[in-house]
C-alpha cells in the first residue's frame, strides 16, 4: 500500500512540475509580447516625431531657398534620402491620421525639392551637388592626401641619397653578419655535434653536471674545443666591429623610414591624386581650403536659417 501511494506521489509531482513549466513558458511568451509591443509604440512614437520634424523641414527650406538656393536643395534632397531609407510612408502606420499625415509630408517635400530644381540654373544644382560630395568625402580625402603628397615630395628628393647609401649599407651589414655570426653559428654546429655523438651520461657529479660520457674520445674533445673557441671569435668579433657595421646606418635608417611611409601610402596616393587631379602638398592644402570658404559663402551663418533634420 506505501509503494502505491509513492508512485501516486510521484505522477501528481510530475503533473504540477508539467504544469509549473507550461506557466512559466505562457508568462515568458506574454513578457515577450508585452516588450515587442511597448517597441512598436516607441518606434512608431518616434516615426511620428520624424514625420513632424520633415514638414517643419519642408517649410523653412522654401524659405531659405530665397537667400541660399543650394544649400535648400542640397539639404532638400538629404531629407528625401532619409525618407527613402527609412522607408517612411503611408504603410509605415496603422492609423489613418499619421498616414495622412506623413503623405501630406512626402507631398510636400518632394514638390518642393521639384519647384527649386525648376526655379534654379544650372549652376545651383551643380553647386548643390559639389557641395554635398565635398562636405561627405572631399574635405576628408584633400585632408588625407596632404601628407601623402608632402611624403612623396619629400621621398623624391633624397631618393637619390638613398640610392647610393643602401647598397653601401647592405654590403656592410652582410659583411658584419658573416664575420660575427658565422664563427658563433659553425661553433653552435660543432659543439652540437660533439652532443650528439658523446652518446648518454654515465655518471653525473654532485652539481648534477655530467663528467662520464657513454662515448669519449679525441675527436669530441677536438669538436667542443673548437666549438667554444668559435663561440668566443664570433662574440669578440660581433663587440669589436658592432660600430664598424653600423657605419652607414645613422644616415640610412631615415631615408628608409621615407621610403617605407610613400609605399605604406602608395595605393590611396595614386587613387587620390588621380581622382583630384593633384600631386602638389600646397596645392591640395590650397584647394581644400577654398572649397572650405566656398562651403561657408554658400551656407547660412544665422542659426535660425540652418536646416536639421
């Protein structure tokens, strides 16, 4: 009787534990519901701010078109953009207000953007269109390019100091590699092959250093003697001719610090130098910062006339 009320014990744990689980995954799946929820509201909340802010947008453009034209379009066009890639229409909500509402917006924008395209020359759209590809890549790229062109400027005049030091250079420095670690590494093979063939220790000595080898004779004895006296040539050599080699590298190391900075900066310097049209330091510096005056003559300097989104 005690091990049937076990088992009725069990089965009724097993149920209320089934039924735990299926409670927590409802109120799980209902938190989550209530989160995706509260989202949208936020989301479509700041869409609605979105949509306010463009037709505000919309009317102080037309008026700052009067005095700055292409800055209105420009600003203009930035806006629809933003539009378009936040998708920003009538299907973006659910209630009929706001889809009329951003319509209303999308209307008005997109007219206004086509009355000032009509209304200008040819000359404001095209400086509408330069000054946006200058504020988004060309005053940073000109900026760039400065010091890729003073690199290169300063490389061609001591290339050909280059030229002549580094093979000078080169020679010494293989001259010192050969005479300091030549004698050190053959001194390393020998000594490594008298390891080799003196076979295992026999007997070890109180500082746990070997004194017995399995295989002893004169022609190891000769390889280590000699080894070590390899070692100490090459180190010896290395200390007397270390200012012998380096004689060239005091003038060398910078001419190769230049070399090395045109060819870190090659690629973009070609790209950019052929893309302006341009390979002078001063003349880049020159052109950036007309285009900065430019871009400023061109944009309204009273703060209540600038366009933000």
């Amino acid at each position: 009787m005690a091990r049937g009320t076990d088992w009725l014990n069990l089965a009724s744990n097993v149920q209320q534990n089934r039924q735990l689980a299926a409670l927590q995954e409802q109120q799980e799946q209902q938190m989550m519901m209530s989160m995706m929820q509260e989202m949208n509201r936020q989301n479509i909340i700041e869409m609605r701010k979105m949509v306010i802010n463009l037709d505000q947008f919309a009317d102080r453009a037309v008026a700052v078109s009067n005095s700055y034209p292409a800055y209105a379009l420009m600003m203009t066009r930035i806006a629809i953009e933003s539009i378009d890639s936040a998708g920003l229409d009538a299907d973006t909500f659910e209630e009929i207000t706001d889809m009329e509402r951003v319509s209303q917006m999308n209307t008005k924008i997109r007219g206004n953007e086509a009355n000032m395209i009509s209304s200008a020359s040819q000359d404001i759209i095209s400086s509408a269109h330069q000054m946006r590809v200058f504020i988004e890549e060309g005053e940073d790229e000109l900026e760039a390019l400065a010091p890729m062109c003073a690199a290169n400027e300063d490389w061609a005049e001591h290339a050909d100091e280059f030229a002549e030091v580094d093979p000078l250079h080169q020679e010494r420095k293989g001259k010192y590699n050969l005479y300091s670690f030549g004698p050190f590494i053959i001194g390393l093979i020998l000594m490594g092959a008298a390891f080799g063939m003196s076979g295992e220790c026999l007997v070890y000595g109180a500082d746990d250093l070997c004194e017995t080898y399995e295989n002893e004779s004169f022609t190891i004895d000769a390889l280590n003697g000699v080894g070590a006296l390899l070692l100490l040539i090459g180190v010896i050599l290395g200390l007397v001719l270390f200012p012998w080699g380096r004689k060239y590298l005091k003038q060398w190391a910078p001419l190769n610090a230049k070399k090395e900075l045109v060819e870190e900066v090659k690629g973009s310097y070609t790209h950019l130098s052929q893309k302006y049209g341009m390979t002078s330091s001063q003349d880049v510096n020159d052109r950036r910062q007309q285009m900065i005056s430019w871009v400023v003559k061109m944009t309204p300097t009273d703060p209540t006339m600038k366009l933000e989104m």
